[in-house]
C-alpha cells in the first residue's frame, strides 16, 4: 500500500502554513547577511572601506570579485 492511499482512497494534500512571526527573523537575517556578502565582495575597494585604508578584505574576495563580473581594477 502507498503512502498516498488509505484504505484505496486517495489523500488530499494539505498546504503546509508557517506564520509570518516565524519566518520574519529568518527572511531578515537572510537579507542582512545577503547585504554584508554584498558590500564585501562587490564594494569594498580598500581605499573606500569602512574599516579605513586597508586591502586586506579586497584581497581575500579579490577572484571571487571577477568570478561574479564585479570590476574592482
């Protein structure tokens, strides 16, 4: 016997709800790490950082800049 039937009659599938309270902090932390991901890979250019006149962050994301067609030179 499937998982579907019961008794050779079929199941109707219910839609599963999850409350907006519930999915809100995961939708925020979503778009604020998303945000980050960002500014660190796409607009941190050194010279224009927030954390003052550093390459450092430049460097580490520096191929992954021109994998995701970001110009940075």
């Amino acid at each position: 016997m499937s998982a579907s039937t019961h008794a050779g009659a079929p199941v109707a599938a219910r839609p599963l709800t999850i409350p907006v309270s519930e999915t809100m902090p995961w939708l925020i932390g979503a778009l604020v790490l998303g945000l980050l991901l960002y500014y660190f890979i796409g607009i941190d250019e050194g010279a224009t950082s927030v954390f003052g006149n550093t390459m450092v962050i430049h460097e580490f994301v520096h191929d992954g800049r021109h994998f995701l067609a970001f110009p940075c030179h």
